[in-house]
C-alpha cells in the first residue's frame, strides 16, 4: 500500500514538475518572440528613414541634374504650344467633367519647365521657380506659356516651393528631344502598354476574371484625358507601375509589403502636383489582396499597415521637401505648407461654406451618365443571379471579401479631410473614385467566381 502511494504521489509531481517547465520554457518562447518582434519594428522604423533620407537625397539631385540642362532647345519645342492654351481650361466633350482638361495647372508645369533664371540649379530645383504672366485680356493659361517663352532674366517671376515637383526632373529632358504633342502622343502610348501589361500578368497568375473590373477601373479615369494632360499623368503612371511590379515579384512584395507601399506613397509625394493620388495606394492594396489567400481578419489587418506605410511615405516624403527648401531658400516652408493644409482641408471657400454632400455631389457628377448607370445595374443584376445558381451567396463568401469594402470607402474618407481641394478641383480629384469602381467590381466578380475556389490544403 505504502508503495502504491509513494507511485502516485511521485507521478504527482513528476506531472507537476513537467507542467512547470513546460509554462517557463512557454514564457522563454514568448519573451524571445516578443525580444524578436521589437527588433523586426526598430528595424522597420530604421529602415524606413533612411529610404525616406535616400529618397529625398535621390530626388533633389535628379532635379539639380534636370535644371543643369540648356533651356533654349526646349522652349524652341514648345513654340507652337500656347495657342493649345488660349481658352484655358477645357472639355474634350462638351458637358463631360470627365474629359475635364486643366490647362491652367499645366500651363504652370511647362512655365516651370522652360525656366532659364539666373539662379543656381541647387537654388532653382529646391524652389521652382516660374515666370509671372502680366495682365490683359487673354486667358490666363495663354499668358502665362507666352510670358515663359519671351521671359529674360529681369523677367518676374515666383516660386512653388511646397511642392517637390519631380515630374520636371523627366519633363526637362524629354523637351530637349520631343515637342508637347510628341510627349503626349508617348504617354497616351505607355499608359496604354502599361494596363496591357497588367492585363497579361493578371492572367499569368490565373486571375483573368479581375480583366472586366481592371478594365472598368481603366475607363472610370478616363484614359482619353489623363493620357493627353502631364499633370494626370504621374498618379496614373505610378499606380500602373506599381501593379505591374506587384505583379511580377509577387513573392518579394508579400515579404516587404511595407516597404513596396513607403515606396508609392513617397513617389506620389515627389512626381504628383497633388491631383488624385489615393489611387497609388488603393488600386495596388486591392489587387494584392486579391493575391492574399489569407483570412479576412488579417487583410483587415494589412489594409492598416500598408495604409499606414503608404501615408508615412507620402507624407513624410512630402515634409523633407518643406524642410529641405526651408535650409536651401533660407525660408520657413513649414509655415507655408501649414496654412496650404488648413485652406484644402477647410469647409468653406471665398466665404462659402462647404458641406461634404456638395463635395460628394461635385466629383460623383463625372460619373452620372447613363452608361455608368446601366453598366453597374448590369453587374450587379448578373452578380446576384450567378451567385443563387452557384449557390456561393453566403455570409460565409460575402465576410471573405468585405475587406474591398473597406478599400472602395477610401475616396469618401479623403473626400471629408480634402473638402475644400476636392469641391474646387472636382475635374481631376473625382478620379479617386476609380477605386471604389475597382473595389466593388472585384467584390462582385470574386463572389461569382467564389464557388470555383477551392480552399488550399495544408501541407
């Protein structure tokens, strides 16, 4: 009897012993994990600056090495150009915000281009500088291009200098080559081999059902205008490249996915003269969720940390130049970028106010054609009867891909924090739509598609 208890009493704590160790070698595991995870954030954290210090270093000199170049060859190409300025800003179609033209901004961009002062190149890519038009009778945009062509050094002339303005670092060089119809001509064309491209890798990677959405994307911006006006062009361009290397080194972003959005949002920050530039965030998050076999928590998870990354980038990338331009120019930037911020983001312009129904009335109007409104019934009359056939109508399919959801509400959440931009400058900002149109269709066609997706096993 007395051996049969010392058994048990033994057993007893052999069992509590091992449950002891098992819960310190558990708390070892977890601190190594939490040891681990701290380093993997500083790391991030230390990585991300320096590519934000790279990139600025990178991108002024680009801009020092672009206003180095001669400027009498470029102006000669733009000699036949202002008469395409004379009524301003126009519409290709009558009546069609969509095919909205902003001459005037781009008026700008080439005066900047063509300018030939007497300042350092350090001094002229860290300020911008363009010539001032002088009064009279025509519009404004016609003035301001033939002033810059005729303009001396005792010209006047002003700065943009809360703008990086990169695009100018490949505009200077491609005028020294090409005319402005020539370098539309080669954008209309790059953009078109781009959403080709994208097309052909979509299928690569078995995905030839996201075809009809990319191709109502493409049409939701418009391609005719964004491919015959430079200050669409860089959000566009910088979106489609950025899908395409996504695309290609699908492995490569899933492992620094951080890292490929920092890059977007401080290439938007550097090229784009703020036109639409949440689609360089939104259209490549939902084509990489769409390669994602993850749960739907976790996507919830990745469209905040890659959001949050692309912002960091944006709008870190964004404060470098404030900071750069206020060391260059002897300046406060800071000062004046601030009150830029209050003014976009306000309710209220020359005295009126602005209500976020206005704003949301305003960019929707590009879109309120017939043919927008009879393609969305379509799709989704042709969703629903596809998905009860299929039987794949299921909570279960529809929490799956809620996460697009949560992207296609990204335009209406800018549009509250940019009211006074977005009520101005509807002609161009109603393009972050694009994403929505992106977002939903993906939803629909994927709820389709959902009854022919088997789950991966595990090996």
């Amino acid at each position: 009897m007395a051996s049969r208890v010392d058994k048990i009493y033994g057993d007893a704590y052999i069992s509590v012993k091992t449950d002891e160790d098992d819960l310190l070698e558990a708390l070892e595991e977890a601190k190594a994990v939490k040891e681990i995870l701290s380093l993997t954030f500083k790391c991030k954290v230390g990585t991300t600056v320096i590519w934000l210090l790279l990139g600025a270093v990178l991108g002024y000199l680009f801009l020092v090495i672009a206003f180095c170049l001669p400027t009498n060859r470029m102006r000669s190409h733009l000699e036949s150009t202002p008469d395409v300025f004379y009524n301003g800003s126009v519409a290709l179609v009558k009546d069609d915000l969509a095919t909205h033209l902003d001459y005037l901004t781009e008026a700008t961009i080439l005066s900047e281009a063509i300018y030939d002062g007497n300042e350092s190149p350090f001094v002229k890519a860290a300020a911008i500088y363009s010539v001032l038009p002088p009064e009279g009778d025509e519009n404004w945009s016609y003035r301001k291009l033939i002033s810059s062509l005729s303009a001396t050094n005792e010209s006047a002339h002003g700065p943009y200098d809360r703008y990086w303005q990169g695009q100018l670092a490949i505009l200077r060089p491609l005028l020294l080559l090409l005319d402005y119809k020539d370098i539309l001509r080669l954008n209309t064309l790059v953009q078109l081999f781009l959403m080709l491209w994208i097309a052909h890798l979509l299928s690569c990677h078995s995905l030839t059902h996201l075809l009809f959405p990319l191709a109502l994307m493409f049409c939701s911006l418009t391609p005719i205008a964004t491919g015959i006006c430079l200050q669409y062009t860089p959000c566009f361009l910088i979106m489609a490249i950025g899908c395409v290397v996504l695309l290609r080194h699908t492995n490569i972003i899933n492992k620094f996915n951080w890292l490929f959005f920092l890059s977007l949002g401080m290439a938007t920050s550097y090229f784009d003269f703020l036109t639409y530039p949440l689609v360089t965030l939104g259209i490549p998050l939902i084509l990489y969720l769409q390669l994602e076999t993850s749960s739907p928590s976790q996507r919830f998870f990745q469209i905040t940390t890659c959001s949050l990354s692309w912002g960091i980038g944006y709008i870190g990338f964004w404060a470098e130049k404030w900071l750069l331009g206020s060391v260059i120019l002897q300046e406060n930037l800071f000062s004046e970028a601030y009150n830029s911020i209050i003014l976009r983001s306000s309710h209220e312009t020359l005295g009126q106010t602005i209500t976020y129904m206005a704003t949301l009335k305003n960019n929707l109007q590009a879109y309120d054609l017939r043919t927008w409104k009879i393609l969305w019934l379509l799709l989704f009359l042709v969703t629903i009867v596809l998905a009860l056939h299929r039987h794949c109508l299921t909570l279960h399919n529809i929490l799956a891909f809620s996460p697009l959801c949560l992207v296609a509400c990204m335009p209406f959440v800018w549009y509250y924090f940019t009211q006074n931009h977005s009520y101005i400058h509807f002609g161009f900002t109603h393009r972050e739509l694009s994403i929505t149109f992106f977002a939903l269709s993906c939803f629909l066609v994927q709820l389709c598609n959902s009854a022919h997706i088997e789950p991966k096993q595990k090996i």
